[in-house]
C-alpha cells in the first residue's frame, strides 16, 4: 500500500505558501494535517481554503504535538534555519521559501542539520518551475553553448506593497534582519541561484544596493550583484522600482563560446555561429519534477538527492554571492570568495 505523506506547515508569512499548498492538497499521497503560525487571521485562512484541521499558534507547538512527514516552511528568511534544525532532529523532510536563508550562516546551519539527519531539504525556487527556464538550464548543462562565459537575470516589479503582496508579507521582506536586505535578498537571488547552479562559486563579487525611489522605509530598493568567475561573468539585478514590464527581449540569458541561449517569455532563442537564430518551444514539465511538492515526494520515494536549481548545496552557494554581495555594497569594495567570518 503506497505511504500517505503528512505535510504539516510551518508558518504562512511567505505569500508563495497559499499556491504550495494548493500543489500539496493535488496529490493523492498527501494528506495536510496540521498549520503554526502566530496569526489568527492565516490559520483561519489554511483551515477554511485549504481544510486543515489542526491550527497552532506556532510551528514549534505544531511539531511537538504532531507526527509529521514532511514540512512546508513559510516564514521570514531569517527563521527557516530555526526550523529546519527541529524538524531535522524529529527526522522531518523540509520544504522551504527562496532563497535559502537571511545569512549564510542560517543557510549552512540548514545544509548541516538535513546531512546530519539524512533528511532531505528543498528550497523552492519558482524559477525551477518555468517549463523555459528549464529546458535553458538542461541545454547549458548539455554543452548547447558552449563553455558559459556570461549569465545574467533581471528580477523586478515595482515593490512587494505595490503589487499587492498581504501585509503578512511585505511586513518581513521590508525588515533587513528577517529578510537579509531588501530586493537585494529579495530578487538578486535568482540569478545567484542560477549562476551557482551553472557555474558554481565565483572567484570575486562586487555588489551595488540603493533607495532610490520608496519613501517609506526599506533596507534597498535596487541591487546589482557582479560575479567574477576564472572564465565568465555572472549579473544579477534587483528591482522593487520597476512600474512597467521588462523592456529587453530576453530573461535570463547566456553567452558561451558557442553560442547563445535566452529566454524570451515562453519561448527560447537559441543563436550559434553562422546560423540564424532559432526559437525552441520549450516540453512542458514532465513528473516528477512539475512543482516543489512533487519533486519532493519523488526524492523521498526512490532515495534520490534533490538537485538542480532547488538543492540545498547550490542554494547555500547561492546564499554565499549573495552574502558577499551585501558586504561588498556596504563596504564599497569587491569581496574575494569563499568568505570567512
């Protein structure tokens, strides 16, 4: 008889939590038992949308008293380490927001707890779910341009309150302890994600971070993240001022010695020398990697690493540029990687 998987939640301040756990209550083989979160108004929410039965006003009370498979963690960035070191130690797989952490510290603490226990950690990158994004990451990986020489990725829309994240939300994201910064943690980490995933850890980070434009306030409104590797640039830019859509044509997009590969909205464009460019419609998603829930199950099902974009070791990697990043905007000077201290 197949396993039915308890999937409890630990906290609900990361928006992104209400589509999971519509992905969760999806599969047949799950059943969401129970949900801690110290505000009233979201384990009313969980219970009367999503019919959990049991609400807590914390996730820790929820894991002392139930007996859980699998957690989906929603909570500021600075408390996922907190929460994946106790459900590590029950043997508690984890599920959790991007990006990894608020610090790298947080991230290594969370790499360390899930090895140690052998339980399995993902982090949940949206971008790991683009039927685009993933066919561009699998024909990088395939060699289709060559050896990477460049990757970049612009994150931006015009600020969590503005485009109608819940108070819930932005409350965290605007605070630079729970959230590690502002759209610099925020939205330079996609393209850490990607450029970790791709090309591991670069030699060298300069980071750039401002407000220019909220007056309200926030840690930063607009970051730029360069990474230096031995043979290839990484850029990651962050905007929460961005009131319209994206003006270039193609994001992310990389540059090799053979080529060129961009993601142009649903489409790829694909450009090698001496020939005219080419338009990829991307497959679509294939179980059992179609969403963070399922690819979960699948790991735990056949004793499998997660891997690619959402695994803890590129996340942690990821963490680190991004890290760096903040040190190196705040400290006006290119930062040498690995870090120290």
């Amino acid at each position: 008889m197949a396993k039915t998987y308890r999937v409890g939640v630990a906290a609900m301040v990361h928006d992104h939590v209400w589509g999971e756990l519509a992905r969760w209550k999806a599969l047949p083989n799950v059943e969401l038992v129970a949900a801690g979160d110290a505000n009233a108004p979201l384990r009313e929410k969980v219970q009367k949308e999503y019919g959990v039965a049991r609400v807590y006003e914390s996730w820790r009370e929820m894991l002392e008293r139930e007996e859980l498979d699998i957690v989906q963690a929603a909570s500021e960035n600075s408390a996922g380490a907190d929460i994946v070191e106790a459900c590590a130690a029950k043997g508690v797989h984890v599920v959790s927001e991007k990006p990894m952490a608020a610090t790298l510290a947080q991230a290594e603490r969370m790499l360390r707890a899930a090895t140690e226990a052998g339980t399995q950690l993902l982090i949940n990158w949206p971008t790991a779910w683009s039927p685009a994004i993933a066919e561009w990451v699998r024909r990088i990986e395939a060699g289709d341009i060559g050896s990477v020489t460049y990757v970049k990725y612009r994150s931006a829309h015009n600020g969590p309150k503005e485009i109608g994240c819940s108070e819930y939300f932005w409350g965290w994201l605007y605070d630079a302890e729970k959230n590690g910064a502002g759209a610099l943690m925020d939205y330079c980490c996609y393209a850490a994600d990607f450029a970790a995933c791709l090309l591991g850890l670069p030699a060298r980070v300069t980071g750039l971070r401002g407000v220019f434009v909220k007056d309200y306030p926030v840690p930063d409104d607009n970051a730029i993240i360069l990474m230096q590797y031995p043979h290839a640039f990484g850029v990651a830019e962050a905007s929460w001022t961005q009131a319209v859509p994206y003006a270039e044509g193609a994001n992310p997009v990389a540059y090799g010695t053979a080529g060129s590969l961009a993601v142009a909205k649903d489409k790829l464009i694909w450009q090698r020398p001496g020939q005219p460019a080419e338009t990829i419609t991307p497959p679509p998603l294939a179980a059992p990697r179609r969403s963070a829930p399922e690819y979960l199950l699948h790991c735990l099902e056949t004793n499998h690493p997660v891997e690619g974009l959402c695994s803890p070791k590129v996340s942690r990697d990821a963490q680190e540029i991004l890290e760096a990043g903040l040190r190196s905007a705040d400290m006006g000077q290119t930062i040498t990687l690995p870090l120290s201290g």
